[in-house]
C-alpha cells in the first residue's frame, strides 16, 4: 500500500526545491479508480519543453512510490 505521506513529502519537497510553485492531488479521493493524479503549477510553463521537462521530473520522483501516476502541469496561468 502506497503512503500518502510520502508521496506528500515528494510533492512539498519539489515546492521547497523550486522545481514547482503548488500541487493538488486527488488523494482524498481515496475510492478513484484513476490511481493517483497529481496537477502542478511551476513557473514558466508557456514554454512547452519546461513544462514537459517538470512533468518529467515530477512523474520520476513519484514513480519509486506509485507507478503509473499521472502528472498534468497547469499551463493556464499567463505569465506576467
């Protein structure tokens, strides 16, 4: 069984890091029959490659805890 504190202490690890700005997860959702999905924010995410480049990283540091989690970055935020 998957430790959701440890998949928490992943996430808050990459926000202290700077490799994301927020996450949210559908962990409360403990019934999905999605697995885990997890939705970033970072910044600069307009550019396609940096935004591939942190879903990659976030998907990686997860996978030792939860296979096949989905990582979706939001790109919706316009930059400044």
């Amino acid at each position: 069984m998957t430790s959701w504190g440890a998949v928490n202490a992943v996430l808050n690890g990459l926000v202290r890091d700077g490799v994301i700005t927020a996450f949210r997860t559908n962990i409360p959702d403990g019934r999905s029959a999605l697995g885990l999905h997890v939705i970033v924010t970072a910044p600069g995410m307009e550019n396609r490659a940096r935004a591939e480049a942190v879903r990659g990283r976030v998907a990686g540091e997860l996978e030792p805890l939860i296979q096949g989690a989905v990582v979706t970055v939001d790109r919706s935020e316009k930059p400044a």
